[in-house]
C-alpha cells in the first residue's frame, strides 16, 4: 500500500513521461518530424509492421492528441490527486488496448515502446493508497 506521498510522486512521474513523449504530437511540424524519426527506427531496428503515409486526417488527429495530453500533462503537474492518478491510469489502459489492437493489425512494433511504459504508469496508478489519504 502506497502512502499520499509516493502515489503523488508516481502522478507526477507520469505526467512528465507524458508531457516529454506527445509534446511533438501537438503541432503538424512537430509531428511530422516524430513520424519521420519513428519511421528511420522501425526500418533501423527491422521491425515487424509499418508506418503508413500521412494525410491530413491523420496530422490533424494526432495533433488533437498531442493538445489534449500535453494540457492533461500540466493538470497533473499542477495539481496531482489520487483521482487525477486514478483516471489517468484508466486512460492509459484504453491507450494500451488500443496501441495493441494497432500493432495485431500490422502497425510498427516500435509502438510496444510506448504501451511499455502505459502498462507500467497504468499499474502504479492503480495501486492502493493507504486510507488516511482518503479524508
């Protein structure tokens, strides 16, 4: 059982991986450079699965992610809670079911990097915290 303390320091944690991996995310220019870096490290590296081409669509997706976890990010640093941890560690279950789902259908195996770190952040939020935090 985790006291206030620690579980704080893990929120924290978190949101400063989250803020230094999807802030390239957050604009077009940006992204399209994390793309083309990912891109070289799958070819590099040899691993299975692709990183399409781009459109658009897809710059315009990524970039709302980028925007609305880098604000998540600062919310987190800001003001850690238990809740705060608490329903990031329910995003990051969805964010890891869903970068699996990618890589199953054929998606870059680099993305497993990430889903990594959402498994582990995702467990470490999810761990009790000793009751007085809870008053």
């Amino acid at each position: 059982m985790l006291n206030p303390s620690s579980f704080l320091k893990i929120v924290r944690a978190s949101a400063w991986y989250d803020l230094l991996v999807t802030w390239p995310f957050a604009t077009p220019w940006t992204f399209a450079w994390l793309y083309g870096t990912l891109a070289t490290l799958t070819t590099t590296l040899g691993l299975p699965g692709q990183l399409g081409t781009l459109d658009t669509t897809h710059f315009l997706l990524a970039s709302l992610l980028g925007s609305v976890v880098v604000v998540w990010s600062l919310a987190r640093l800001l003001q850690p809670s238990i809740r705060l941890g608490r329903l990031d560690a329910v995003a990051r279950v969805l964010f890891a079911v869903w970068q699996i789902v990618a890589v199953a259908s054929g998606a870059s195996a680099i993305i497993l990097l990430f889903t990594l770190f959402e498994v582990i952040f995702g467990v470490l939020q999810w761990l009790p915290v000793s009751p007085a935090a809870k008053a």
